[in-house]
C-alpha cells in the first residue's frame, strides 16, 4: 500500500494529486508519441505545443494583458535577484541608479544584498524594527522619485506575512517577488512592470522560474549581462534561447490545467481563504500556540506559529508525523513550526491538521 500524507512543505511542496498522477499515466508514452516528456526535443512538435499551452493557460489564470511577456527561466527566484537589476538598472541614463526596496523579511533581506552589486539600494521601508512581523504600511514608505524600480516581496514564506493590497508607486516599476503566493489570489498584474515566481510552491517542481514581464522592461540589459538571462533575447526566443527547463514546464502545465478545472484563481483564492482561517482562528483562540503577524499581514499560504513549550517540538513534530502530517517544522532562522497550506493542500488537510493541533493541546496543554 502507498503512503499517503498531507505535506505541510514550504517547498518544494505537495502538488495536485491528479497532476502527479496524470504525470505518472503519461510518463513512459505522452499521448501516444511513444515518448516521455523528458526525452523531447524542446523544438519538436509536441514540447512546442506542450510549452504553448502552459503559457496560454497561465495568461488565461492571471489575465496577463497582451503587453506583458511570459518567460520560462532557470535559476530560480534568487538567480533573478541578480537577472531583475541587470535588466532593469540600464534604463536609468545616471549610474549608479537607485533601487527601493521594501524590507519585509528574509527573503526580501536575500534579494537587497545581491542589489548592491549592481546599484545603490535605499530601503524604502522595513519591518525589521519588529522582527519582519508586518508590512509597513504604503504612506511610510520613503520612495525615490527617480528610482529604476521598486521591489517587493508579496509573501515571505519564512515569516509568514503576505501583502494584502498592490501597492501604488505611480510611474516606476513595480518589481514583485510572488513565488510563494502566485495564483492563489487575484492580483491585477497591469499593476507591476515584473512579476517572478520560482514554480516549488504553487506550480510545479523546482527548475522553472515564471518571469512575467512588461515588453518596456525588455531590451535595457547591461553589457556584462549573460545572454541566457536577457529577458529580450528569452522574449524573442519564446522561453528556448537555451534548452529550456522541459519537464518542469510540463508539470507546471498539467497544474494550470487543473488550477483552470478548479475555476481558476478566484475560486482558489476562496479556499484559500477558508484554509487560513481554520488555522488562524484556531491559534487566535488558544495561548498554547501563537502567531505574532497581525490578521491584515498573515500569509494565507504560510502559517508559522510556535508552542508555548517548546520543550514539546520534538514531539509535536514525531506525534504530527505519525499521523500522516508531515513536514511541520519551522525554518531553522525562526524556529518552531510552520504549515505551509498552498492551493494545492486540500481543505481536507488543514482540517485534519487543526484537529491534531487540538488535541494535542488538550493531551499536553
Ligand atoms: N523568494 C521567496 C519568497 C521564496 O520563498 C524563495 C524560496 N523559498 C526564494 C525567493 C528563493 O527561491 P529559489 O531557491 O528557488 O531561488
């Protein structure tokens, strides 16, 4: 018999059952080519096709408008740390030009020092000043008017604390970091000049970075920037200036399917919503556990919280596993636990998780 768990992950994380299994049906023959999708050329017919596809279906998820490209790249959301400013600093006539960054916690923390190879930083704003538990609030943000953009990091999957509006920064780009919450929630994406996303949460296996670009932002690459990470030459070549991530695009294309026969991103983002709240309303109801971001700043993707006793972790993680809840434990920068719930993890394990959370209060509380 095959195992069977919830998988708590902050990622690589749990994918949609019926993506892996259809994955698994069609692993050894993909709809009759008698090929696997790992043994395509990545400029044959059927990987043209497969690659379509997944981005027709994601531009149709996110109503990406027709100005704005939609890059398949490798590198992950740390290798665009790098990949953003050599890009985007070029458009400024004065080198070096400024980049504002809203410092919401670790990973925002991680993009900031790569910046500083390639422009002067000003941190527009920071939540450091109470451990990365919110986000600052628009009206204190000390923006520069002549910035090369804006950063952001929608959902610090770390620290469990999630933009709840898109901010307005009026003509200067809006950069976004959303690999820990793409597609579970609406966003209007005219409202950014670039979205990223590393795919090990929310779309597929690691290996594939979803770049969404608006086509002004393209063309402005620095010199020393290599070729295989120049938006405009990864534009002009449809995501294949190099051998593109081929099997990671495919599974991030059988999840856009199934995300689009679950009725797309708004009824995610319902479910979404639902999932959060038992946790949250759970937590908010007991001392034996808590969670210190304010309700309008908690992350509906990552829920971390911490016992009152922590001698009682070790525990809590070996009595969680052995109920088939699994990967609990917090980052090991902040400690505790930590359930990270994206769209894949269905309500049926968070309810599952919130009962085991209760009971193991009622057993050691
Ligand atoms: N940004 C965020 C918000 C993340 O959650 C992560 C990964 N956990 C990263 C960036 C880094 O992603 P990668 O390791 O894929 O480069």
């Amino acid at each position: 018999m095959k195992r069977v768990v919830y998988n708590f992950s902050p990622g690589p994380a749990a994918l949609s059952k019926e993506v892996i299994q259809q994955a698994a049906d069609e692993m050894t023959d993909w709809r009759g080519s008698g090929l696997s999708v790992m043994e395509m050329s990545h400029r044959g017919k059927e990987f043209t096709e497969i690659l379509a596809n997944a981005k027709n279906d994601l531009r149709a998820l996110m109503s990406v408008p027709d100005n704005y490209k939609i890059l398949f790249m490798q590198g992950g959301a740390i290798a665009e740390n790098a990949i953003i400013p050599m890009n985007l600093v070029g458009r400024k006539p004065q080198q070096p030009a400024t980049i504002d960054f809203i410092n919401t916690g670790h990973w925002s923390v991680q993009t900031i020092e790569e910046a500083h190879k390639y422009a002067k930083v000003n941190i527009a704003a920071s939540s450091e000043d109470r451990g990365f538990t919110y986000v600052p609030a628009r009206d204190t943000w000390k923006l520069t008017p002549d910035a090369a953009y804006v950063h952001i990091c929608t959902n610090e999957t770390i620290g469990g604390v999630e933009f709840d509006y898109t901010p307005d920064v009026g003509d200067v780009p809006l950069v976004a970091d959303m690999s820990s919450n793409i597609l579970s929630r609406e966003i209007d994406v005219s409202k950014h000049a670039v979205i990223y996303a590393g795919a090990q949460k929310n779309i597929g296996p690691s290996g594939v970075t979803i770049v969404i670009v608006r086509e002004d932002m393209l063309g402005h690459a620095l010199p020393s920037c290599p070729s295989a990470f120049d938006w405009k030459l990864v534009a002009d070549h449809d995501s294949m200036y190099n051998t593109p991530p081929t099997y990671p695009i495919y599974i991030a294309g059988l999840t856009f399917q199934w995300l689009r026969r679950q009725g797309g991103v708004a009824a995610m983002e319902k479910i979404n919503i639902q999932k959060a709240a038992l946790v949250y309303d759970y937590l908010d109801s007991t001392d034996f556990y808590s969670n210190p971001v304010p309700a309008a700043n908690r992350s509906r993707m990552n829920v971390p919280f911490r016992l009152r006793d922590e001698s009682l972790n070790a525990t809590f993680l070996a009595e969680a596993e052995k109920n088939d809840l699994v990967q609990l434990k917090g980052h090991s920068s902040v400690g505790g636990m930590r359930a990270s719930i994206y769209n894949a993890m269905p309500i049926e394990g968070v309810q599952k998780l919130v009962a085991f959370m209760k009971d193991f209060e009622k057993r050691y509380g």
